[in-house]
C-alpha cells in the first residue's frame, strides 16, 4: 500500500515488536510508511530472542530497552524519548504475555504468581505507561494511545484462559485513562484484533484451532498484522481525534457473527463421521 502522509511530523513509540511476525513490527512499518518518526521499544530479555535491529534500520529508529513493569525503566525511557523529539505525539502498547497459558496451567489451577506477572505484563504496564508519559511530560496534548486486546476480553475462548482477564483489565484501564486524559484531547483506544499468528499467538494452546475457526467464521476472514497496522495508522492520526476509550474491532466481521455455513457444513461432517447423523 502507498502511503498517504497521514503521520507527517508525528513522533511517537511503539512498545513490542520482536521479529517480522509481531503486530507491533507491522505497526512500525506502516507508520513509518505514513511519515512518522519514532521509537522502538521491547524487554530487555528480547534483545536476544528477537531481531529489533533490522526493524530499526529500516524504519530509521532508534531502540530503547525497557521491561514495561519496571517503573525505573520506563521513567527513564520517556526521559530519553522527550530528550529525543520533546513531546511525542502517539504511544503504542503491543505488549502481552500469558505465563500460566504458556506453561499450560488450566484456568482453575492458576499460579498467582505468575497470574500476577500476567496482569503486569499485558494490562498494568499499559498503566505504567501511560503514567510515566504524563508524569515525565513526554505526551503532546491532543495525542493518541493505542493498545492491541482480543475478543477473549469480553467472550470465553476457553483456551485463552487468564489472558481474557489480563485483556479485560486492559479494556478497563484505557476507558479509565480516556476519561481523564480527554481534558487534554488525549486519546486512548484498544483495537480487538483476529487471531494472528506471532510469537504470542502460538504460545496459546488450540492457537491453530482459534485461527482456524475465526477463518471460517468472519466474513472477511482474519485480518493481518499489516492490515491491523493499517487501521492503527488511522487511530493515530488526526482523522480519528474523536474517537477515545473504545474497544475496536479489527476482525473481519467475526464480533458480529453468530455461526456461518463454513461452520455448519463442518460440524454436519464431524457429526456424520461420527455416526450421528442428525444431531437433533
Ligand atoms: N497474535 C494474536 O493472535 C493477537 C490477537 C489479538 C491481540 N493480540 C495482542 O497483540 C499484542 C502483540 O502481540 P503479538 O501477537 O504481536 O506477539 P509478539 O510476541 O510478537 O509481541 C508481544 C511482545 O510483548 C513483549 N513483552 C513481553 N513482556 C514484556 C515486558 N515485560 N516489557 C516489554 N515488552 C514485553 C514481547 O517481547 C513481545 O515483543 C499483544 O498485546 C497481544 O496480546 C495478539
């Protein structure tokens, strides 16, 4: 896709791109690709796990490693970044991770520990974000803040487990924000976007399953990361300045879907194969 200048003289960060196949790396294509000039930022455990350099070559950004649970960490990010570019313009929080998912607990045996971790990782570092912006002034008023959720937020997906509570509270803190930030024209959204196949993505079990049912089901089909990126282009610029505390979906249609022939033909087949030919 062309770009449209829609980020011209924007300056922002984006929180969480690790190799080509996260969100965030595509976020960070496309606004570059829209004139934006920026930061990147990720833990720095994923220094070694994933290949930020290359994006940062090819965007003409700069890194900043910083675990976005740590609050000294990201004081001193948005120290560097206002020192960088004075105010910026647009944050971007694509950061998530399910540690009992990961290691397979069910949601009834939850470590708390790590259920805790979760939280922190994937919904109050939005949180500390969006504070140590405020608190070291690095946010220009009339800004845009923008945070990546699923569906498993506000509907069971049963393999999604402790991560649809960190996404609930994450859902939760941008309408807490966005009503006190609107004094300032600030900002902030969370887009509910399809299964997408990352790094984090896969770490969920019955991923493929998720994927391939919402495939079936949406009536455009799953949306991808470039095209996720796309529409963030537009959430953070100023043709969508109206548009704070909202859940928006990015997910070809499948939020407003009930069932779809694709489905129906299949479970008629498995039913068959079954044996039983007429479920009802
Ligand atoms: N992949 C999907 O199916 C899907 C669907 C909807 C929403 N999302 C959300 O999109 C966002 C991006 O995930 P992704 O799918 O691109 O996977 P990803 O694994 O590429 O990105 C997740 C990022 O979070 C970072 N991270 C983890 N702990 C951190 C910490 N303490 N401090 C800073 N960064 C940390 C990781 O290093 C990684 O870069 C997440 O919020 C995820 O929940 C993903």
């Amino acid at each position: 896709m062309d770009g449209h200048d829609l980020l011209d003289g924007k300056t922002g960060i984006i929180f969480g791109p690790l190799n080509e196949d996260s969100i965030a790396w595509s976020i960070a294509q496309a606004c570059h690709r829209e004139g934006a000039e920026f930061v990147l930022s990720n833990a720095p455990v994923a220094r070694r796990l994933g290949s930020l350099d290359e994006l940062a070559d090819e965007t003409d950004s700069d890194i900043i490693w910083a675990d976005a649970t740590d609050d000294e960490d990201l004081e001193e990010l948005f120290e560097e970044v206002k020192d960088a570019y004075g105010k910026i313009d647009f944050i971007v929080h694509s950061i998530g991770m399910g540690v009992n998912v990961r290691k397979d607990v069910p949601y009834e045996d939850l470590n708390y520990n790590w259920y805790e971790q979760t939280l922190d990782v994937s919904a109050v570092s939005l949180h500390r974000i969006v504070k140590h912006a405020l608190d070291t002034e690095a946010i220009d008023d009339g800004g845009s803040i923008l945070a990546m959720s699923y569906i498993g937020a506000q509907r069971i997906f049963s393999k999604y487990s402790e991560m649809g509570d960190a996404k609930a509270l994450l859902e939760s803190i941008v309408r807490s924000f966005g009503y006190r930030l609107g004094k300032r024209d600030i900002r902030i959204n969370a887009i509910s976007q399809s299964p997408t196949k990352t790094t984090a993505g896969s770490g969920i079990e019955g991923f493929d399953a998720m994927y391939e049912f919402a495939e079936r089901v949406s009536p455009l089909g799953n949306a991808s990361a470039d095209s996720c990126a796309d529409y963030a282009t537009t959430l953070l610029s100023d043709y969508a300045r109206m548009v704070t505390m909202q859940t928006l979906y990015h997910d070809g249609g499948f939020s407003s879907m009930g069932i779809s022939d694709q489905i129906v033909k299949a479970m008629e087949d498995s039913f068959a194969e079954e044996g039983d030919e007429d479920p009802s």
